[in-house]
C-alpha cells in the first residue's frame, strides 16, 4: 500500500480552494497545515476545510512530515518563498506563472533541477480528457500537416467576476495574457514545440497600474504560424476560442472542455466527452512522479519556457 501525501499550502486563494477540494477527493492527500499573510482569509479557508492553520509558511518547510508544498500566492512573491521551498528539499507544486520576471522563473528552474525533488506546476488543461483526446487525433494524423494555430479570447470583464482581486487586474503581475493565455502558450509547446519570432501588439489602459486591455500577437512553431488575439471588457459573454489547422482536418478547444473537429467534407462536430476531476489527476500524477512511476506533469523547465513567451508577449523581455 501506498503510503499517504502529507501537503503544506501557502496561499488560502480561490485556486488554492479548488486544490484543497480536490486533496479532500484523493486518498492518499493529507493536508497537514495552511498558511496566507491575510490572517482572516487564514482563518476562513482554514475553518471552511477543518485545516491546521500556521503563523508561517516557514513553519510548512520546517516540518519533517510534509513532503510536498503547494505554492498559490500571487506571482510577485513566488521567488523568495520559492527559494525557501527549494532548500528544504520538499517536493514542490506551484501555481503558474513560475515567477514575476524571466530571471526569477530562471533561477528557479535551475535550482530546482539542481535537487533531488520533483517539481511540477498546476497546469490543469492537460488533465482533461479533451486534451487527451485532442492528443490522440493529433498523433494519429488527424490534422495532416500543420498549417496554422490560433488562440482568441474574449473577456467581459477583467479580473474575472470569480477573481476580483488587485493583483489580477494590476500590470505588474496580472492581467488576461499571464493569467489566461499562459495556458495555451504551454499547450502548443507541449504539443508541437517551441514557439519562436514572437511579435506582439498590447494594448494598454490610461492607468499605468492596470493590466492590458487587448492583445494582437504571433510567433511560429516549427515554421507554422501561431496567431494569439485578445480583448477585455467587450459585450459579449467571455469567450476562449484554441484552433488548430490543418490540411485534413481541424481542431477547436472552446471553453477549455468543449472538443469540435471538422474536416473537409464536415462541419464543425462537438465531440461527446466525459470530464472526470482533473486536479485530482493533477495530483494522482504528482504523486506518482515522487514514487518514481511514470507520471504526467509540467516541471518548471517547461514552466519556465512557457514563461518566456509570456514575457516576450508582454514586452518584457
């Protein structure tokens, strides 16, 4: 029998609610203690879920039974907790971004890859049976040869309703390019490779401290085109739109969990797929890259590249 994973939490946020939901799920989770810098949001999330509360997150890192550390702040404090977690040796799952600047997320990669944990990232998409389904067409040939990669998206409002918080909306760490493409941006690599010549186009609001309003991009993947267009505040209800095509076929990830193909001699056709909870995936094969099985996960070398491109997007880099 396999024995239990005892998890410290940084970060009482509402990504870091969906993770505590799903450890409840899984039976060899055992959250052994939380801690948040906001002592009433410590104190609600710790209540809510009946979990052990701690006055520091170096409290977690010092306590021998804890084997892994989930980090979910917000990405300008990831690097000096980050660098905590890595010298005790503790196992390591982090919200993405990696970090708050290419330099950081690059010290991160590289001393983790220097320990002898593993470190993987919640990049949830690949989780889902869509995306394994969306896999299975694309390494059976569904697509024929590649010819084009799109990702559009259209939000209604930014932060999101479910996110009101600083950090989501300021330039300095939020805003939809970081919060939301970021996730597609890991897709294509994982899927095709490393996305190159990058171009962008952002836009920004009058207020310097706000994130960007609209974003007109591209790059290449393997010499085919990656085209990325966003928008915030439009008047329609938030739509993300992920299509790839090629010269048989086409594939469309709508809304994160709807699958559409369509070929030369069909329409689009929404495909029939059950979605089971993918954080506990997301776990199960967490764990099972620390019993040294074979296992799916993000590790903070791909972290870090996914990283990048967001930079270059943004301008940053």
């Amino acid at each position: 029998m396999k024995k239990n994973m005892n998890i410290g939490i940084i970060g009482a946020g509402v990504v870091a609610e969906r993770i505590i939901r799903a450890c409840s799920m899984h039976p060899r989770a055992n959250i052994k203690g939380i801690y948040d810098v906001n002592p009433k949001k410590l104190k609600d999330v710790a209540e809510k879920h009946s979990l052990r509360p701690v006055d520091t997150y170096k409290t977690l890192l010092e306590d021998e039974d804890i084997d892994i550390i989930y980090l979910a702040v917000p990405p300008k404090y990831h690097y000096p907790i980050a660098l905590d977690i890595l010298k005790a040796d503790k196992h390591f799952l982090c919200e993405k971004p990696l970090a708050n600047s290419t330099e950081e997320a690059r010290e991160m990669y590289e001393l983790a890859k220097s320990k002898k944990i593993v470190h993987g990232m919640n990049f949830p998409t690949i989780y889902l049976n869509v995306y394994e389904k969306m896999e299975e067409l694309i390494n059976n040939g569904f697509l024929g040869d590649l010819i084009r990669i799109e990702f559009q998206g259209y939000f209604t409002h930014w932060p999101r309703l479910w996110q009101q918080n600083d950090w989501v909306g300021s330039r300095e760490q939020g805003g939809f390019v970081r919060e939301v493409v970021t996730h597609y941006i890991q897709l294509i690599q994982r899927l095709f490779g490393d996305i190159e010549d990058v171009v962008s186009f952002i836009q920004y609001p009058e207020d310097p401290q706000l994130s960007e309003t609209g974003i007109i991009a591209k790059g290449s993947v393997g010499g085919v085109p990656v085209l990325i267009n966003g928008v915030t505040h439009v008047g329609m209800k938030e739509e993300l739109n992920f299509k790839i095509f090629g010269t048989k076929g086409a594939i469309y990830l709508r809304n994160w969990r709807d699958l559409l193909v369509s070929t030369k001699e069909t329409g689009l056709e929404k495909l029939d797929i059950v979605e089971e909870n993918h954080l506990v995936d997301l776990l199960d094969n967490f764990f099972r890259a620390i019993d040294g099985e074979e296992a799916k996960i993000v590790d903070f070398e791909e972290g870090y590249k996914t990283h990048r491109i967001i930079e270059q997007l943004l301008g940053r880099e």
